[in-house]
C-alpha cells in the first residue's frame, strides 16, 4: 500500500524529520484561509498515488493567498495519471537553495535494505539517475543493525554536503531508518530533501510504500485508507484480511484460496456467467471472515445471486457455516446464496445450515450452474 504525501509526511515528522508546515483541503476557498495562516506564500500540491505530479502540474506555487485559491481551484478535480485530484495539501512554500535525494529501499535481489542517495533530487531524478548513473550512491545494510551514523556521514561526504548541515543529516538519515523499519516499509524516500536558502532543511515530498503483508502488525494503516478514495470498500476489506475486488458481474463469489476463487471466474464464464467480483478468504478464515464477506458482496447491487464456495483445509467448513448463519441472524439477503461445502469438517458445516433455506450444491459445477440459473431469476420458485 502506498500512503498519500500528507499522510506519510505526518508519519516522517513524528521520527524528528522537518518538514514544511502544510494542512490538507478539498475546498480552494480554504486554500486561500490556510495561505494567510501560513503567511502567503504556499505551494498546492495535489494528493494522488502516482509518479509526476509535479510535471503533470499538479505542484503549484503560489505568491499570496489569492493565487492559492486559484491554483487550487484548478488542482482539485485535476485527473493525473487517471488519477482524480480531491484532495490538496496546501504547505509553507520554501526558497530551495538544493535538491538532494534519498531513499530506504528493500532490495529483493541483495536481500537486504539499501539506503539509495543523490546529489541531486527533485522532479528530474529518473533523468539525473540515467546520465549520472556513478553520482548515485548505494549501501547495502544489515537488517539487525540497521542504518549506523558512520554509513550516514560517508552518504554526507559523497554527495558533498557542507559540514554545517551533517549534524542535521545523520539525524534525519536516523530517522528515516526508523520510519522504514517500524512501518514495515518497502520504501521511505523523501524527494526532494532540500536546503533552504536560510540554510535550513527540510523534507519537502515523503513517500511512504508499505508491505502488504504486514496488515496484520499494524492495525492504524486500516484506519489511513480515504475512504473517498481509489476503493471505497477499502477499509472494512483490510480489517477482514481478505482480498475482494469488484467486477462488472452479477454473480457474488466468495471462496477460500486464490486458484479456487480464480477457477470459479473461469468456470463461471464458460458457463456464461459473469462474477460481480474476486474475493479470497485467504487460509484460516472463521466465522467473522466469512460474515464480513457476505455483507461487503451484498452491498454490491449489482448482485443477483452469490456463490460460496469453500474447500476446507486450514479454513473449517463449519467455521464458514457458522459466519453464513451469523449473517443470516440479522440480515435477511434479497438474492439466492448457493453453497457448497467440502473438505474438512463439511459434514458439521452443512448440519449448521441444514435448516436454512440456503440452496446446497453438490458439486462445484453443480454450484456454478445454480449460480447462473439463480441470477437469471430461475431458481425464483425456491424462495418464495
Ligand atoms: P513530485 O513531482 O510528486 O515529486 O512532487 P514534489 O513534492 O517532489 O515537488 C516537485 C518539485 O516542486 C520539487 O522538486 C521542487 O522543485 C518543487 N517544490 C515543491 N515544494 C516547493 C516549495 O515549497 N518551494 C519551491 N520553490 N519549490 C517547491
Ligand atoms: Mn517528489
């Protein structure tokens, strides 16, 4: 997951790294009241999670809160990258005397941590990277260790920082270590990091990519999502832990285990039916998993139909039975919900459900084909 500039910056300053006072907005009329409170000059920067901004013109400087508005009125609803512009962050703008670039990367071929530095930084940095390729500089770091001060001062010494900032440097090297080891990040970039003309630093953009499959350790990332962003069902997927991505569908599904859910798009498409969406249990669900997953399908209105499909193994059939009955106990589905059930402890599983009116398949293609016939309205007679 990558997080929003705003969102990573707040991350980035809690470790001791400076950065620009800034404050976020929808609204262009509130740009201009967040520039008089900065004291005018601001730069708008669009909050997208894409590359570029900056050259797609989605960074604009602005002299005095007037142009603030202006320029955030045409940043906001900017498509970048398809990417819609709804939020802005509004910060304290800075004379920059020099870019420079650094970055904490988990290196999948050294295996390891690599803290990636250049001279120069900002929006040419691809450029800079291709025609100056011996000015990148590349340390490879323990994990156990981490970043020490003396790799931090041989970055200072190669990208020829003056001495007066070092101090300041090692420290913001520190902490952008730490930034990167606690949050489980596959990147932690700050470009660029700039030296004012008052001879002060700052980090002026934080990129922030964290390893999805750490969800489990930190719980306040759920939390970040914007939830009027990207996917809007987003934040209650992440709690469940499952994977769920909506198609154009009609046909619920939800089944444990990657191959099984994507045969069932397969099978369900030769058969002529269409899947409303891909959703994954993954192994282990209980019976909260399986309850959340049938709300989140159901919410789609496009669903006709849904297909629960679940092979037990680390996932208990009758821990799904229990979560299908939990959901059943406080919500009354409008569509046909087919199951089936097989594999461990199936034979619990379907005695929980057999007093529902819940339609059991044999087989798997069976349950595609109640699927199909059910989103067509031809198992209507069943539910009446
Ligand atoms: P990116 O294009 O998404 O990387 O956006 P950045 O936030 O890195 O900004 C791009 C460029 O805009 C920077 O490299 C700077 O040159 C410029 N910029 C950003 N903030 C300021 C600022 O406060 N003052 C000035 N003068 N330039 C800025
Ligand atoms: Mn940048």
């Amino acid at each position: 997951m990558r997080l929003f500039e705003y969102q990573s910056k707040k991350i980035f300053s809690q470790y001791g790294i400076p950065i620009t006072r800034g404050r976020l907005t929808s609204v262009a009329g509130e740009a201009k009241h967040i520039a008089e409170e900065l004291g005018g000059s601001v730069v708008i920067k669009a909050q997208v999670l894409v590359n570029g901004r900056g050259r797609a013109g989605g960074i604009r400087l602005a002299k005095n809160p007037e142009e603030a508005e202006q320029h955030a009125l045409a940043v906001l609803g900017m498509e970048i990258k398809d990417h819609k512009v709804r939020k802005v962050l509004v910060d304290e703008a800075v004379s920059i005397a020099r870019e420079i670039y650094v970055a904490l990367i988990m290196d999948r071929s050294s295996r390891k941590p690599v803290l990636i530095a250049s001279p120069e930084g900002g929006t040419y940095i691809e450029e800079f990277a291709l025609q100056s390729p011996e000015k990148i500089i590349k340390i490879e770091l323990d994990p156990l260790i981490g970043l020490c001060d003396y790799q931090a001062r041989e970055i200072a010494t190669s990208i020829d920082l003056p001495k007066q900032h070092w101090s300041e440097f090692v420290a913001i090297l520190a902490g952008l270590w730490k930034v990167f080891w606690d949050n489980d990040a596959t990147l932690a970039e700050i470009n660029p990091l700039v030296i004012s003309e008052d001879q002060r630093m700052f980090a002026l953009d934080c990129k922030l990519l964290v390893d999805d499959n750490s969800y489990f350790r930190h719980p306040e990332f759920a939390e970040l999502l914007d939830s009027d962003l990207l996917m809007p069902l987003d934040p209650a997927v992440r709690k469940l832990g499952i994977s769920y991505f909506r198609l154009d569908g009609n046909i619920g599904c939800i089944s444990n285990g990657t191959g099984l859910a994507m045969s069932i798009m397969d099978t369900l498409d030769l058969f002529g039916g269409k899947a409303a969406n891909f959703l994954d249990l993954v192994g282990g669900a209980n019976s909260n998993n399986v309850e959340g997953a049938l709300s989140i399908v159901l919410e789609d209105p496009n669903v006709k139909s849904v297909l629960i499909n679940i092979f037990g193994g680390l996932t208990h059939c009758d821990e799904a039975a229990k979560g299908i009955m939990q959901f059943l106990g406080h919500y009354k589905p409008a569509v046909p919900i087919i199951i089936r059930l097989s594999g461990t402890r199936s034979g619990e599983g379907l005695g929980l459900l057999k007093d529902s009116n819940l339609l059991i398949a044999e087989t798997f293609v069976g349950g595609i084909q109640m699927a199909i016939a059910a989103a067509e309205g031809d198992l209507n007679e069943h539910f009446s």
